[in-house]
C-alpha cells in the first residue's frame, strides 16, 4: 500500500509545486478568508443583532460595500482553494495516513478545514443564485460554518508555523532546495531556483483566473463594474422600474391583499391605534432620498425612493422618537413577514414608508403599496407589502 500510494504520490509531482507555491497561495486565500469572514459577521450581526451591535447608516452605501466585498472575496476564494488544493494533492496521498498524533491533528485539522470550506463556498455560491435548495436555515449554517473554518485554519497555521516562516520570504529556497541557504552569484543575486518559473507563471495562471472570475460577476455589487458583468445572476437597471426583484408578488402570495382597494397601514403604540389609507399617507410630508437596496445575495441598486418618514409615523401615535419598531408585511408566511427595527433607523430622517420608486408609484413587485427602505440595511429587511408598525 505504502509503495504504491507513494508511487502514486510521485507520479502527481510537479516541479511546479513547492511549498513556498503553498504558502503564497496560502497567503492569497488567508487574506480572502478573513475579509469574507470580517464582511460576514458585520452582516449576519445586523440581521441577529447581539446587544453591543452598531447600526452605521451613513454612508448610506455601507452594506452594499461590504456586502459586495464579502460576495466578491467568498467568490475569489473558489480558485484560490481549488490551486491550493492542487499545490498540497501529492501530500494527501502519502502512505501511512496517520504517523504520529500531532501528525493525526495536523491531518483532521486539514480534512475539517477542506470540507467547511468547499461546503461553505458552493453553498454561497449557489445562494447568489438564489437557489437554496438544503432543508436547513442558510445564514445560520452559514455563519457556524465560518468559525469552524476559522478554528481548524488556525489549527493549521499553528501546526505549519515553521514552514510558513521558513518559506515566507521568496529567497528561502523551493522544495527542492529547502532548508539551505541558495548560494549567491557574484552580481549578489540567488540564481533562478528550480522550479521557480514555472512557479511564477502557475501563480500568474491562478491570478490571471481569480482575477477574471471577480471582474465578472462584481458588477452585480458595484456599479463601475457593470459592463464586465457577464455571470452574476443579476444585473443593475433590469427590472421593473430599473430594479431587481428579489420576489415577486405572486410568490409571495400577496398580489390579492396588495392590491385591495380597502388596504391600510396600522401604526401602533400600547392603546394607540392609526390606520392610514394610501391617499392618507400620500397626504402626509413626502420626503425623496436616494437609497440602495442591497441583497445579502451580493446584487445591489441604488434608486430614488419618495414616501413619508417612519419617524413622522412614530410621532403620529405619540411614541418618543427613539423607539425601535416591528414592522409586519401583507406576505401570509415566511421568514420575511416580520422585521424588527432599531432605534437608530426609526430616527433616521431617511428612512421611509416609501410610496414611490424612481418617479412612479411603487410597483406591485417592489411592495405596493408601501414598503420600507432604510439608509445601510440588509436588503433582507427592506420589508415590502407593509401591513402593520408597531412601537415597541
Ligand atoms: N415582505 C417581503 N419583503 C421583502 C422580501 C420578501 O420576500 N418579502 N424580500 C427582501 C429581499 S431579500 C430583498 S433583497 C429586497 C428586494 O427588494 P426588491 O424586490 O424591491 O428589489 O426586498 C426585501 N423585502
Ligand atoms: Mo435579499
């Protein structure tokens, strides 16, 4: 067995790979990791805030910034692992599996790390896509799925310190030459080691591809960037009145309780209750603000909203101006039927009851009659089909 993984192993082998190939990869997808990771938990933090949150409203941009970076760097990590992958393979193959037990950790660490991660990655992936096709909750699988990450990657740095030290520096030799030091020629300069060229142009491949996959699909989040969006599920200004729509009226199930003639929003405080018509709220201030929606899927698009502040709507029932609120939609069932908003938002000049979208009454699709937009929030909670505020 030993002979022929071994074998095996031999016949896998590459002058191309060297472990100084592996630890600038290495390198490449630890810094993705972390900016995904960072972007990540920024996120899932806004949708399930702990008690200590933040809520940034300004720039207004905020999520779809990071949103687009997390989107961005999860979907630049596919390459980067898949090379990694391809740099370590012989490794995997080595006979016998286990040698000693830091060598059996040093092994889980890696087979737990590989499998969180490709998990991790293509389930992302395919949710830009707005494809969920797991019985389990995504965000929830999706954030204890990070840490698990996080665990064995240190696990893994922590076995593989010596080596990454030792071939951190591009002049500390090539598998081959590894461990002394490279002889220097008389201009100062180490010769060329073997391997190395091949190694730089497999880097450059690797580039080149993680490059190209970014380039077409980030115009999804970022606007400078649209013209090179070839493969990202959704592009900026499709849609009814140049938006996206994440769901539709009908899938939702609520085109019928929409489009009622006799549909009013209740805004609540303890005993207080207002139920405004829509030629009600359409006689109340109406304030215009440009606005992004930004899908915790990665899409992103800024519109102009016109409608009437939530704060006004807080003050109309007698409520203090800080309250946070639970908003309800029309949408019978589901995870998006109720949202829960902070303080900061209710005060927030900017966020509204938005009536209108880029000069039109809203569409049926983006949640006539009203619906919520709010300045740096998870598209997720721009809660559409509004039927009830509540002050809490
Ligand atoms: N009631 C309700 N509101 C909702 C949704 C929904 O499914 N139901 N989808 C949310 C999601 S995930 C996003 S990204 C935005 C998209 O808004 P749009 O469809 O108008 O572009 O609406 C949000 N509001
Ligand atoms: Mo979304």
């Amino acid at each position: 067995m030993e002979k022929l993984t071994n074998a095996l192993a031999a016949r896998f082998a590459s002058p191309t790979r060297s472990t100084r190939l592996t630890v600038v990869l290495g390198r490449w997808l630890g810094l993705s990791f972390t900016i995904c990771f960072l972007t990540g938990l920024f996120s899932h933090g806004l949708q399930e805030p702990p008690s200590w949150m933040f809520f940034p409203t300004s720039p207004v941009w905020i999520y779809q910034l990071t949103q687009g970076i997390h989107v961005t760097t999860g979907i630049a990590a596919i390459p980067l692992l898949l090379a990694k992958l391809w740099s370590v393979y012989p490794e995997l193959l080595k006979w016998p599996p286990v040698k000693s037990a830091a060598h059996g950790l040093e092994r889980a660490s890696i087979a737990l790390f590989i499998a969180s991660s490709l998990l991790q990655l293509t389930t992302g992936l395919i949710n830009t896509y707005k494809w969920y096709p797991w019985p389990f909750p995504f965000r929830q699988t999706h954030y204890w799925l990070a840490w698990v990450i996080w665990g064995s990657l240190l696990l893994h740095i922590a076995v593989k310190l010596p080596l990454i030290i030792e071939h951190w520096r591009a002049r500390s030799g090539t598998g081959a030459g590894a461990g002394s030091p490279a002889p220097v020629t008389d201009d100062g300069g180490a010769p060329p080691e073997p391997g190395r060229w091949s190694r730089r142009a497999f880097l450059a491949a690797v580039g080149v591809t993680t490059g190209a996959v970014v380039l077409t699909t980030a115009g999804q989040s970022f606007s400078w960037l649209d013209p090179f969006n070839l493969f990202a599920p959704r592009k900026m200004g499709t849609g009814p009145q140049s938006v996206p729509v994440n769901r539709t009226a009908a899938d939702a199930k609520v085109a019928d309780l929409a489009g009622a003639k006799d549909w009013t929003l209740t805004v609540s405080h303890q005993d207080t209750h207002r139920s405004l018509s829509l030629a009600e709220l359409q006689a109340l201030p109406q304030y215009e603000h440009e606005l992004p929606i930004a899908c915790v899927e990665g899409w992103s698009q800024t519109a102009t909203w016109r409608g009437v502040r939530i704060r006004d709507l807080v003050a109309l029932v007698g409520a203090p101006p800080s309250s946070s609120l639970r908003v309800t939609s029309l949408e019978p069932e589901g995870a998006y039927r109720t949202m829960d908003m902070h303080a900061t938002y209710a005060q927030d000049e900017r966020t509204l009851v938005a009536l209108e979208l880029n000069g039109q009454t809203l569409d049926l699709d983006h949640g006539y009659p009203a619906r919520i937009i709010a300045p740096g929030r998870p598209g997720v909670l721009q809660t559409k089909w509004l039927h009830t505020v509540e002050v809490l």
